[in-house]
C-alpha cells in the first residue's frame, strides 16, 4: 500500500511539473474572456489577446 501512494504522488508531481513547463503564465496573470468582442483580456496587466482559446503565455513586459 504505502508503494502505490508513493508511485501516485510521484505521478501527480510528474502531471503538475509538465503542465506547468507549457506556459508561462505567472499568479499575477487573470485572464477573463469578452465574448461580444471575441477577445480575452489581462486583468492585472490589460494585455489583449484576441480569438477563442484561453491564452497560455504571458504578455507582461519583464522588468
């Protein structure tokens, strides 16, 4: 028992650190859909990004 919970924990790690390789979105980044303009915009940076799927990159100007 306690191998198959160490084999599961690894493999939710393993899941979580992959996602998170695909993007680079940051926690700062809130992403709300304007479905009549066709857009979705940046509430913590108002960077615009336009069409139907969610936005997995971050446009914030790096400091």
């Amino acid at each position: 028992m306690p191998l198959l919970l160490l084999i599961l924990l690894l493999a939710v790690l393993g899941y979580m650190w992959i996602t998170r390789r695909n993007s680079t979105l940051t926690r700062s980044c809130r992403w709300r859909q304007e479905r009549s303009a066709g857009q979705w915009r940046c509430v913590s940076c108002g960077a615009v990004k336009p069409g139907e799927a969610e936005p997995r990159d971050c446009f914030r100007p790096r400091a």
